[in-house]
C-alpha cells in the first residue's frame, strides 16, 4: 500500500500514460483505414477486421497476463511488454502484405493486454478504496484519450504520411509515452503475488477465474461490458465509411473528426467515481444504457449534425458505463483481483472481435441503417442485463413504496 500521496499520484499518472501508449496502439488502424485499403490493396471494410484481429489477441491474452502477475507481481509484466511493443512498432514499417499486417496486429495485441489486464489490480493492491475510485476513473478516461489520440494521429497520417513514414511516427511517438511511464512507475512493487512465485502456472492457479465465474453478479457484469464495447467501438469503425459516401463525402482525414465525440466519454470516465458515490451503480448504469439507445436512434435522422450528436451522447453513455463496471469488478474482487479485471477485459475485447464480423452483413445489405438495426439487437440485451443486475434495487424499491403506500 503506497501511503505517501505523491507516490500514488505517480502511479495513476504512469499506467494512465502507459494506458494512453496502449490505445493509440489499438486504434490508430481504426483512423487509417483508407491508407491501410490504399496500402495493402483491400475494401475498406475488409480492413475493419484489423481492428476485430487485435481485439481478440488482446482479449485471449488478458488472462494469461493475469495468472503472470498473480505469479510474478504487477510492474515486471508492464515494464517488458511496452518496450516489446515500442520493437514490433517498429517493425511494421517493413510489413509488405494485408496477411503480414493480420499477423503483425495478432502479436501487437498479445503485448497490448498487459496494462488493461493488470492496471486495476495494480491500484487495488497499492491504494486506498478512495484512491481507487479516483484512479479508476482517470485511468478509463486516459483510455477514451488514447482512443480518441490515436484515431486522429492514424486520420493525419493518412492525409500526410506513407505507411512507412507512419509506422516510424507511431515508433517514435510510443517510445517516449513509455520512458515517461517507466520514469514515473514506482521502482519498487510492494504489491503480492497472490501465488507463490517462481513456480509454473498449475491447474490450480485457474481456481481464481472459477470463483469469479461462480459469482452471482461478475459473469454478469462481464457480459455488459463486452455488449456495450461491440456496439460502440464496431460503430466508430462503420461510421467512417459512411461519412467517406455521398452525400457527405468527407475526406480520409476530416472523417477522423468524428472521434471527438470521444471526448464526451472522457468527461462521463472522469466523473463517473463521483456519480457512483451519488447515485449508486445499478441507476447509473440504467441511465448509461438508455442513452447508448438514445444516441444510436439519433444517428438514424443521417444528418452531419444528428450523427455527430448521436456519437456524443453514446459515447458519454458507453464510458459511464464501462467505468462503473471496471471499477465494480475491482472493488468486489476480494482475491484475485488480476483475474477478475481480466476476465472482465476479456469479455470486453471479445465483444469488439465479435462486433466487426457480425455488423458487417448488415452493413453490406442495408449501409447505415441495418447496422443501427443490428446494433439495437445488442443493446436490447444489454438493458436486459442491467435490468438482472438492478433486481434487487428495484425489488427494494417496490418494497418501500409499497410500505410506504400502506402507511399512508
């Protein structure tokens, strides 16, 4: 447990960095899909799959990060997967095929799970509960920054650079996020393995993922958060070639802009410890979902400025609730807190891997609206799972008011 503030405070700050490094990594193919259609000779929608090939490298590779940190501690993960990823970043300025790429974006996402799949058991080991709602939530808006970072770096490469030139911007610009993040990441790891280390990793080590799949609520909150990441991150992805056809016709890098909306979900991440404090988990995260509805129906009167206000209010919908379950994860793990982050990651990372393949029939038979369609579907089960989750609330709730309504 870290107990001098400053040092806490460096904490935050280097996996929030380091978290920043970790999703430019991801995303800035999502705003290089013309170059990459350009490059490798590929239809643009073919090209979203990059993004679903990382996703589920990521996805699957949480969980092994988080039986090694469980091993090993929490800081010697971190530190060798980013200096890995800075060596395949570079690396890619030489892929000469679309099958090298899917190949080269595999191995990226195995070194991009380490920081998501430790970062929230990192804090829990090292920080006060109060530190960690507030680290929570700078931590998943660092995330929204990275996103939102390197879709706009992947747009202007596509409008300045070649694919070599910006593959050894991405090189340069990684490197110095992780020699920030190493400089500021406390030298020494007070946090416990939870198993013994310098043992392999035994059948016994997964009892951690089983008593998280036996709880009543986690296997639930995972399923949330995977259903709401395959609707708004495949969403991004198929809006930019809407945007590209007529009538709008924006260009390769004016259809980056259309993740500043992001920006509304850095400010619900940011706010959102203190709107649990407030108003408790379950409504907020009724209210979130709604509003992922409310936004993807609004997307649908297909004018710049509907669009644009319908990604705003999905994406301030989507952040509070990713946020809120993150956070709800690592507050109820009370062991094995790596495996219970990673689980939920897990589910998160397979539902954007999913969302690619499965919005893009929709995509190709009905354009735009289909995929509003499709999206709904999913959305439909997430109220759904929010309403499980809310019972006992609501069963309370219909309690008072019926005890209430008799005393009067």
């Amino acid at each position: 447990m870290l107990t001098n503030p400053m040092q806490a405070k460096r904490l935050i700050s280097a996996l929030s960095i380091a978290s920043v490094v970790i999703y430019i990594n991801l995303y800035i193919v999502q705003g290089m899909l013309p170059l990459v259609s350009k490059q490798f000779e590929v239809a643009p929608a073919h090209a979203t799959l990059l993004l679903s090939v990382t996703s589920f490298s990521m996805a699957i590779s949480l969980l092994f990060y988080a039986l090694l940190s469980d091993k090993i501690g929490r800081r010697t993960p971190i530190v060798i997967s980013l200096y890995l990823l800075v060596l395949v970043d570079f690396l890619l300025i030489w892929v000469a095929s679309f099958e090298q790429l899917m190949a080269m974006r595999l191995l990226q996402g195995i070194l991009l799970a380490s920081v998501p799949a430790i970062a929230m058991a990192y804090f829990k080991d090292m920080l006060s509960p109060v530190q960690l709602l507030q680290a929570g939530a700078v931590y998943i808006a660092a995330n929204s920054v990275g996103g939102i970072v390197g879709r706009l770096i992947g747009g202007m490469m596509t409008a300045l650079f070649d694919w070599q030139q910006a593959m050894l911007l991405l090189t340069g610009l990684s490197m110095i996020g992780v020699m920030i993040a190493m400089r500021l990441l406390p030298a020494n790891d007070t946090s416990k393995p939870a198993q013994p280390a310098g043992k392999a990793i035994t059948a016994s080590d997964l009892r951690g993922f089983k008593l998280h799949l036996q709880d009543k609520k986690m296997p639930l909150i995972y399923l949330l958060g995977g259903a709401a990441f395959m609707v708004m991150v495949n969403q991004y992805s198929y809006i930019q070639l809407h945007l590209m056809q007529e009538p709008f016709a924006w260009g390769s890098f004016t259809v980056t802009l259309i993740f500043l909306c992001y920006f509304a979900g850095t400010y619900a991440s940011s706010r959102s410890g203190k709107w649990v404090k407030r108003y408790g988990r379950e409504p907020l995260l009724m209210l979130a979902s709604v509003l992922m509805v409310v936004g993807t129906l609004i997307t649908l009167i297909d004018t710049v400025s509907a669009i644009v206000m319908g990604f705003a209010i999905m994406s301030f919908g989507f952040f509070t609730l990713h946020s809120t379950c993150n956070t709800w994860v690592a507050e109820r793990a009370s062991a094995h807190r790596a495996k219970a982050t990673a689980l939920y990651l897990c589910s998160y990372y397979l539902g954007a891997a999913l969302g690619g393949p499965y919005l893009l029939p929709f995509w190709q038979q009905a354009n735009w609206q289909g995929l509003v369609v499709a999206s709904l579907v999913i959305l439909l089960l997430q109220q759904i799972l929010v309403i499980i989750l809310s019972k006992q609330k609501i069963l309370a709730f219909y309690r008072y008011a019926r005890l209430h309504r008799g005393a009067t």
